[in-house]
C-alpha cells in the first residue's frame, strides 16, 4: 500500500526537471555547475528544485571547498520502486485467482 511519504515522494519526482535531475545523479555525484550545464535550467531554478530534493530526502549534500555536490539516495528511490513492486505483486495474485468482491 502506498503511503502518504510515497506520495509525496511521487509529487516530488512528477516534476520533469527533478526527475532529470535525479536521473544525473543516479549515475555520477554532480555538483551545482555541473547540474546547470546538464539540464539547462538557471542555477536559481535549479537550487530551488534541488531544495525540494533535498527536503524530500532524495539527494544529499557533500561540501567541497566553494561547491556543494549533489548524491542521489538510492535507498529512497528502492523503497517506492519496492511499494510498487508490491501493488504489482498484488495485482497478479488478484488475476491469477480471480479475486472479486461480489455485487449487493
């Protein structure tokens, strides 16, 4: 079942530009600058989505002298992707046993 955190979570990851961003770091740690030059967005757009990411416990920081680098928490992701892997699981059970309320 999903819960008000997936949901959130969900409303989070909708946004086109965050999810790209998440796409980014799910294969290498970026800082600012590198994100701004990947997505195009200007760099106030882009902190304020990062905020967000960060908020919502996507994405971590790492400080590095003058710049902040971006990480994607893969755990966060692996527990929505585990919430709908157990709808889905759910769903076959209810198809391969014809589960069905009955009608009043």
């Amino acid at each position: 079942m999903l819960t008000s955190v997936d949901t959130e979570l969900l409303r989070v990851l909708a946004d086109p530009l965050r999810l790209k961003i998440v796409t980014l770091l799910a294969h290498e740690t970026l800082c600012t600058t590198h994100l701004v030059a990947e997505t195009g967005a200007r760099q106030t757009n882009l902190s304020n989505h990062l905020r967000v990411l960060r908020e919502a416990g996507v994405v971590e920081t790492e400080p590095c002298g003058r710049f902040t680098y971006y990480k994607l928490r893969p755990d966060v992701i692996e527990a929505v992707a585990g919430s709908f892997s157990a709808l889905a699981a759910a769903a076959r059970t209810t198809r391969a046993t014809d589960t069905k309320r009955s009608c009043p």
